[in-house]
C-alpha cells in the first residue's frame, strides 16, 4: 500500500487494520461517493420511520430532532437537521444537559418538545432502551421515532412500534424504533441557536 497508494507506513499500517487491503480499496476509502453507501432501508422499521417523517413534513407538524451532547449525537443532530430544515421550516433541536439530564432521552427534552408544540420526536442514537421515556412522550401524545445502532435486547414490544400505514393520520402517542455541551440546547425555527432555559 506504501508503494502503490503513496501512503505512509503508519497509515498503510492503520489502514490494514481495519480490512483495507488493495488500492482499489484504498481509494475508495480516501475517495468516497454517495453510491458506496448502504442502503438505509436495511435498517429495521426505517420504511416506517420515513413514512411517519413524511408525514409529518406534509401536515406541517411540529417536529423535534434530538440527540446526545457527544460527538456523534451533535453530529448526527446537525446532519439531520440541516436535511430536514430544507424540508420544512416547522422543526427544531434538543442536546440534553450533560450534567442534569445525562445521556439519553429525558423526561426534560420531552416536556421541551410538548411546550414547543412538537408532535414527533427524532432521537438519534439514543432512546432505543428508553422504555420510561417513551412511555411518557406517549401520554403526552408525542410520536418517537429512535434511530440507533444498538440493539433492543427484547425490551421494546411490537405495541411500542409506530406503524403509520395503519393510519392517515399521525397516532399519537407511539414509537417507532429503527435499529440495525452542558446545558441543553435547543432551536425552535432557522434562527441562530439557544440555550434552552429548562
């Protein structure tokens, strides 16, 4: 790799590592296009969890994307809101408070997405074990669709799974599961981002 791809010894070295092993590979790991990436729809409920998303885009609901104050939840939160902020502008964003909230989906952010007029929560990378937590957006009548790469380990139920095909309109109150900072913060429209006061 040194040699045919121009890379030094320790890059060959880390690039070996993770299963990279032919310049073919190697330049489509340097220089990748949208084609090499998976097919989203491999991921459990993810028709369901667009379906609901679309929906909601189209009724004009509110809706709030949220994820963990970590790197790859601020990044994903980032991601997912400047897509969807092209989508529509009737969405917002929560990062929980490090120290007050933790990680994960808390009650806080929910009681956020209730007073802001959300009635459908994004969690990304977070939530998919939160059975509490999505117990309460339901009774709140908050629809929660958990984008995650962890695994249920059987606590999540089929009643727990929005299934929007059921429906013409959003139901209230369920869950849909896709799985294969210090203060919070939050935005509520295209403006420059807040702190949220809760």
């Amino acid at each position: 790799l040194q040699v045919n791809c121009g890379v030094n010894r320790i890059v060959s070295a880390l690039l070996v590592q993770r299963g990279i092993t032919t310049t073919d590979e190697v330049q489509a790991f340097f220089n990748p296009e949208l084609s090499m990436l998976h097919d989203p729809f491999l991921m459990k409920g993810m028709d369901l969890a667009v379906e609901r998303i679309s929906e909601a885009i189209t009724k004009n609901e509110r809706i709030l994307v949220y994820g963990d104050y970590d790197v790859d939840g601020t990044t994903a939160v980032a991601l997912l809101y400047s897509f969807l902020l092209q989508q529509t502008s009737n969405i917002g964003y929560y990062i929980p408070d490090r120290y007050k909230e933790g990680y994960g989906i808390s009650t806080t952010g929910i009681d956020y997405a209730e007073q802001t007029g959300c009635t459908l929560i994004i969690a990304l990378d977070c939530g998919i074990k939160s059975i509490d937590k999505i117990n309460y957006a339901k009774e709140k009548g908050i629809d929660l669709a958990t984008i995650s790469g962890t695994g249920t380990n059987g606590r999540i139920t089929k009643e727990d799974v929005l299934n929007s095909t059921k429906s013409t309109s959003p139901t209230a109150g369920s869950t849909q599961t896709v799985s294969p900072v210090s203060a919070p913060i939050s935005q509520t429209s295209s403006e420059a981002p807040k702190v949220s006061s809760s």
